[in-house]
C-alpha cells in the first residue's frame, strides 16, 4: 500500500466518479516496491469499488487514456478472467484539485499542493474531466 500513491490521487487526479473510485482503488493497492504495478482482476475491483466490471474496465479505459495508467499486459482475450497488469502513473506538473487542508477543499494559490509532484512515471498528457 501507498499512502504516497493514495494522497497524489486525492490532489491531483481529475478523474471523477466511478473512474476516481477505482482511481483511489488502485493507488491503495500499489508501491514503489513492486514497481507501481497493479494486476487485480476486474471481477475484485469491481466488488471492492461496489460497481460492475463493465463500469471498472471503462474507468480503466478513462485512466489509460488520460495518463494515469500505463497497460503493461493485456489478458482481456484469454477469456479466463485473467488480470490485465498496469503500472500506476503520477504524471509530473498536474496542478491540484483538492487540497485537504483547507476548509472548502479547493487549493490556495500559494500552497505547496499547488506546484508540480515530482515525476515517478513517465505519462501522455492529461484531459480534464471524467466519465463516471
């Protein structure tokens, strides 16, 4: 488990919705010991984010897309349930959305949530906003 991992995605994720839950999910579940890799099937994501595995592989799809995931294995065609394997992403220079400490949760200019994570992945460019 990450703390580390958990609190990037509390102040910098965009995603919303059911993409954050698993988002949140997901960095619970990973550390830099075994290299950001997270390899659970959708069936466990989907039970431990109280949502369908059709809802868990778009809210996979939205990460992958937006840089937040990085698909290391692709197992979807085996037809055995096997897990996909990802490595989790914290893109460097995201601006905060959420700042825990203030009273609103909306991050002050000059706070140090407000300047760029330092970078432990390499990511595509992310978008704003997300599917639920």
């Amino acid at each position: 488990m990450s703390t580390y991992a958990y609190d990037w995605v509390r102040t910098y994720s965009t995603a919303e919705g059911t993409a954050l839950t698993v988002h949140l999910h997901i960095a619970d579940s990973v550390s830099s010991g075994n290299g950001w890799r997270y390899s659970n099937p959708l069936a466990y994501i989907a039970r431990a984010c109280r949502c369908t595995d059709r809802t868990v592989r778009s809210a996979a799809r939205w990460l992958e897309e937006n840089g937040y995931l990085e698909l290391l294995v692709d197992n979807s065609s085996s037809g055995r349930g096997d897990a996909n394997i990802y490595r989790f992403l914290m893109p460097e220079g995201m601006p905060a959305v959420y700042d825990g400490t203030t009273p609103t949760g909306t991050p002050a200019q000059d706070h140090p949530l407000s300047s760029p994570v330092e970078k432990l992945g390499s990511a595509k460019g992310t978008k704003k906003g997300a599917r639920s």
